[in-house]
C-alpha cells in the first residue's frame, strides 16, 4: 500500500541519487504497531523500497521518543532495528542529535539540525487519538524532533500553538499517515481500531483536516491544525479537495478489541469491511463523548450481509442503502456517520 501510493504521486520525479531523505516515523513509546500506538514497520518498509528504487542511496529514519521513553528502547520494541538492518538505511535517535534555536513570533524553538537540514522530509505519522489534543497526526507528530526538555515546555504553553510553530520552520515534503489500526483515544495504545487506510499528501494541514473527519472531528475543533492553517503551513478547508482512492478495503468480518464492547454492543455487523466497521466505531465514540449514545434508537447496521436488503432499521455504509435510513459511503467518514447518528438521536 505505502509503495503503490508513492508510486502514484509521481514524487519519484523529485529524488536523485544524492537526495537526502528523512523518514520520520511515531514512535512515541516502545509499543508494538498492533496496540494502535506506534507507525507499522511495513509501512515504512514500502517507503524505503520505493526509495531505493528511486536510485535513492542517503535514507535515515530518525525519531525522539517522548520524555521518559529511551528512543534505542523503542526502535527495539517496534522493530525499527531489524528494519534498518534490512535495508541498510540509517537509524537516528533524534535525542542525541544537535539542535538549533529558531525564533518563531515570541518563541524560540530548539529544533533537530538533522531534521531542518535534510532534503526531503517523509512524515510517517499513526493516525490516533490523543488525551490532550483529540487526535494526532502529521503536524503533532513533529514534536519528535525536539529535545525532551522542549517537549516539556510546549506542554506548559498548552501544546497546540508550539506545535502549530513547530510546523512552520520545519516543513515536511511528504506526509504517509499509517490509519491501518490507529488508537481510538489513547496515544500510547491500547484500543486500536481498524481502519485499513494510508493516507498520503503534501499539504500537512490539510492531511490531518481530512483525518479528522476519519475519527469524527472537524478539522476546526483541533487547535493545532486550525492555528497552522492561520500561520500559512497549509489550509484546513476541505470543500475543494480532491481524494484520490487506490485500492478497496478487504472484504471480511471485522470486530472491536473487547475494551470497545461498550460501543460495538450497539452494532450489527454482518460481514462488514474493517474500513466501514471502523469509522462507525470512530463515531460512536465521539458521541458517547457528547452524552448521547444510550440514546441511539436500536441497533446500527453495518456490512456487506446487508445489501439489496429493504427492511426497517438504520443502517451506515453503501451496503446498507435499503433499509429505512442510512449513511452511504464506501466507507462513510466517522464526521458524516456523526451527524447521520446525531440526526437519530434529534428525530
């Protein structure tokens, strides 16, 4: 998947041999891919082969854990060592790097001299919940290449404006967001949904405005990503975007970890895709966040089992066009089951 999309953006036309790329993935804790906490290995895999196929020969993937988690420990634990290995590429804890200060309006940053340095800049962000900021994605995953002292610090100015301040001096070429099972709401893991998704774009703010709307957000309700917009790093207004789809999402019965039976006990699935099953489980969520999923009137209805069915009943996703109301899309957004859900609950 992460080949077959950087192979249709044609952004192989902007490599040569001597560019230097930095792949930067999250690696926030020393958790395993699976728990929804951390970038999947064979993500970056894919990126590295397509590079190197690119006649590429300088490839560095380099991060800084968060405070309190060694970076040697994680790359260990995520299997970024055999990784790096593997391919022959560079592996860099950014903690250990050298800094320089950079003034951004009333601050100044102390931001990785690697990673302001190197040429071609490929974010490989999880796109997951966050405790503090809702969701995390391509412009919080940035705090990576700052000192664990600094790291400190953006938590004490609130964390969105230091982050939206970070992006501005530290652009990114490329953003691959691994959405393949990122967690519901938690950055370290531990209820992770799947989505079987990759996301790619250049524009970091409108990268994560559109994966806001995967996880049931809009994009204005994330701090971060509007004041970024109001700094000039990207634009959040999605009217005018343009998805370009590659691929389907695989056919299959999908489920919810077992710590998510509070949601999927108001669900019906009947072989449902992972991308379907998930935004529903994104949606479900941000409403149980408002105080209104008790109020939901029966069960939602979801999959493949559904189609050419007329009956009663609401239903999300394409498949489930027949039945008295429903949500289409192959998959919905979480942001539209949000509102379709919320229409339910106003009826």
């Amino acid at each position: 998947m992460a080949r077959a999309l950087l192979e249709a953006s044609g952004v192989g036309r902007e490599l040569e041999p001597a560019t230097r790329v930095l792949l930067k993935p999250n690696l926030v804790t020393d958790r395993d891919a699976s728990t929804g906490a951390t970038t999947t290995p064979a993500v970056v895999a894919g990126a590295i082969e397509f590079l190197q196929d690119c006649g590429v020969r300088d490839i560095t993937i380099a991060e800084g854990s968060s405070v309190g988690c060694p970076t040697r420990r994680a790359f260990r634990a995520c299997g970024y060592d055999s990784l790096a290995r593997r391919y022959g590429v560079k592996l860099v804890d950014l903690k250990g790097d050298s800094w320089r200060v950079i003034a951004v309006e009333d601050l100044e940053l102390k931001v990785s001299r690697r990673a302001l340095e190197t040429d071609f800049f490929l974010n490989l962000p999880v796109l997951k919940g966050h405790c503090q900021t809702k969701m995390t994605c391509a412009l919080k995953n940035l705090k990576g290449c700052i000192p664990d002292e600094e790291k400190r610090r953006f938590h004490t100015l609130g964390l969105h404006r230091p982050i939206a301040l970070l992006a501005s001096v530290l652009p990114t070429r490329l953003s691959l967001v691994d959405a393949l099972g990122g967690d519901l709401t938690f950055e370290e893991g531990g209820t992770p949904v799947r989505l079987d998704r990759l996301l790619l774009g250049r524009d970091p703010v409108l990268v994560d405005s559109y994966a806001a709307t995967l996880m049931g957000f809009r994009p204005g309700e994330i701090e971060h990503v509007r004041l970024a917009a109001a700094l000039g790093v990207g634009r959040m207004d999605l009217a005018g975007l343009r998805v370009r789809e590659i691929g389907r999402p695989p056919p299959g019965e999908a489920a919810g970890p077992r710590s998510l039976s509070h949601l999927s006990r108001h669900v019906e699935a009947r072989d449902a895709c992972s991308a379907c099953y998930g935004s529903l489980l994104h949606a479900l969520q941000r409403l149980s966040e408002r105080g209104g999923l008790e109020r939901l009137p029966g069960p939602l209805r979801v999959g493949q089992g559904f189609r050419d069915t007329a009956a009663e009943g609401h239903g999300v996703g394409s498949c489930t066009s027949g039945l008295r109301r429903s949500v289409t899309g192959c998959p919905p957004p979480a942001g539209a089951i949000l509102d379709f859900l919320q229409t339910l609950i106003d009826a």
